[in-house]
C-alpha cells in the first residue's frame, strides 16, 4: 500500500526523525555497517540559525558500537547534511570546530587525553562531480614508506585522534537504488518519490518493508510528521527560504551571463580594433617606404639635373670656343651634331 510520508531531506523532518533513539540507531548502524549499542545526540547541535546563505543542517552522535571481537569502542558521528552544493571549506571549518572540542576528548584511565574517534557522515541534497556510486566510504589507511598497509599496533588511539573516515551520501543518485541494508534505510530519502507538485511529501510502498520492524518504525515517525501543522510550517518556511535562493541564483547566473556577452563583444571589439591599428600600421610603414623611395628618385633626378646642366655648360663652353676661333656655324654645327639655330641660340645664352 502508497502511504505519504513527509520528506527528510528538509531540516525540520530530519531532526524530528533523528531526534528518535531507535531510528538514529538505524540509520547510524546502516551507515557504518556494525551494530551501534547505545547512541545519543550529543548537546552541541548545530544548525544554520540564520539561513542567510545554505542550508547546512549538523547534529553530533555519540555512538557506542560493537566490534568483531565483540568489545564496543566510543565513537564520534558528525553528521552533516545540505541541499546545496556549498564549499569545502564550510564543512572543513565545522570539522576543525569538533577537533578543538575538549568534550571529544576520551577521560576514561586506558585512552586519557586521546581524542573520541570521529566518522564525518555528509547527506548531499546534490551530486559529486562524475562519482556514480550512490554511497562513498573514503576511510584511511596506514602506510609505510615503500606504501605497504602498516597493521601491527593498528589501530592506535593516538592515530584515531588525529585522522577520521567519512561517508558521502549522494541522495540524488538513490533512485531505486536498493541493494543492502543502508539503501534500504537510505530509500526514505529517495527523491524520485517526491509527489508531483509538492517536494514536502514522498509516496512510498510499505509492502516493500513488512516485517521490517526498525523500517516500519521509521515509516510511521515520517507519516506523524507529514500531518504535523508546526513541521508542515517549517517545511514552507524552507521552501520559502529556498525559493529566494534560487531567485537570487538565477538572477546572479543571469547577471554573469550578461557580463560574459558584454566582457565577449569587448574582448571581439578589442580585436578588431588590435587589427585595424596593425593594418594603419602597416599602411603607414608602406607609405614611409614609398616616400623613401621617392626621396631617392628625387636625389637621383636631382643628380641627373646637374649632370645634364654640367654638360649644357660644357657644350656652351665647347660652341663658344669654336665660334670665337673662327669657326663658321655651320662647321660647329656638323661637329657638335646641333642645329645651326640650337648654335644660334647657345651663341645669344
């Protein structure tokens, strides 16, 4: 049977689904695969009180879990969860807040003034780059020099204090996706159930979890949540709070596009305008050398106008020299290969 079951990928849900004992139990024991033995939610709950820039929802476990050997070690969740990508840096700095914490120190005789070991657990409304895998477990190994797994002495409560594993949930990638035991519990938060037209309500089949117990105990804390009047008022206030962000995300996206044509057509206008100037540039070398290469041609007819003015003079001196000898005209003329009226005219010059 379809029941209606309100969406824990909202806050408010979420922390009402968390804050019961039995269903952190679950979820956390699905997450780290062995049985957790006690679990509470430790005092410092942290939350984004003020919205003004993601939603980034925290809350702290401190879970006692069962080993192989059957001893059970202390160990710290910090559990993080958010809609939006968001930076690195935020989940960094919330982490390096709980590494700073005196109250995660051990006090017992044994492990004094060793850190609680701590597991980062990261809900993510949104996908990681091309991983694929809807569930990630990044853990940490120890190694030696040559890179060979180091296991005598490990583990060692001096290395726990100082490294932690985590565990990246892409929710988005659920889809159907039901293969183990935490795709099970994680399938409560498979958006691809969301009803059309209302992202607070997911429609799941119950069937699918009859004599699951722990699965149906999750169910019906969903179902009392989707018909409680204080949750459906904050689910609106966080629809309210998500709708303003993608309004200013889209209008940020547009102003970025719009920049990005204009800083294009300047960038194109730059161009062209770089090109003109190297096509004037060249223009105006080529008329350089073009009036270089006039100015030659003006020295060279102007050395071509004193040679011949050179040898009009000496002709003049050659003619007037005949003449002045008694030369008649006409015997000048036949030497010099002039017209008798060119001699005429040199005589008068």
């Amino acid at each position: 049977m379809m029941v209606n079951i309100a969406n824990p990928i909202y806050d408010s849900v979420f922390k009402y689904l968390m804050e019961d004992e039995r269903i952190a139990k679950t979820l956390i024991s699905a997450l780290l695969k062995k049985e957790v033995v006690e679990v509470d939610m430790r005092r410092n709950e942290y939350t984004n009180g003020n919205r003004n820039k993601i939603s980034m929802f925290r809350i702290d476990f401190g879970a006692r879990i069962k080993e192989d050997d059957g001893s059970t070690k202390l160990v710290l969740i910090e559990l993080q969860k958010t809609w939006l990508e968001t930076e690195t840096l935020r989940f960094r700095q919330y982490l390096g807040a709980q590494y700073a914490n005196p109250e995660n120190i051990l006090k017992d005789c044994e492990n004094d003034g060793y850190g609680i070991p701590m597991i980062a657990v990261y809900l993510l409304g949104h996908k990681v780059g091309d991983i694929e895998e809807p569930v990630l477990y990044v853990k940490h190994k120890a190694l030696d020099y040559d890179g060979n797994h180091v296991t005598k002495g490990i583990p060692d409560p001096f290395v726990d204090s100082l490294t932690h594993d985590s565990i990246i949930v892409q929710i988005p990638r659920l889809r159907g996706h039901v293969n183990n035991r935490l795709d099970e519990v994680l399938s409560v938060f498979d958006q691809s159930q969301r009803e059309v037209g209302n992202h607070q309500v997911l429609s799941v089949d119950e069937d699918k979890f009859n004599g699951d117990m722990e699965m149906m105990h999750i169910l019906h804390r969903l179902i009392t949540a989707a018909s409680d009047s204080k949750l459906r008022q904050d689910m609106n206030v966080e629809d309210e709070f998500f709708s303003a962000i993608e309004n200013r995300d889209t209008a940020i996206l547009q102003r970025d596009k719009k920049i990005a044509m204009q800083d294009e057509t300047i960038s194109k206008q730059g161009e062209t305008i770089s090109k003109q100037g190297e096509t004037i540039f060249k223009q105006g070398e080529t008329i350089s050398k073009q009036g270089e290469t006039i100015s030659k041609q003006g020295e060279t007819i102007s050395k071509q106008d004193e040679t011949i003015a050179a040898q009009k003079e000496q002709i003049l001196s050659m003619v007037k020299g005949m003449f002045n000898s008694g030369m008649p005209k006409e015997q000048i003329a036949d030497i010099t290969k002039l017209s008798t009226d060119e001699i005429e005219r040199l005589l008068n010059s």
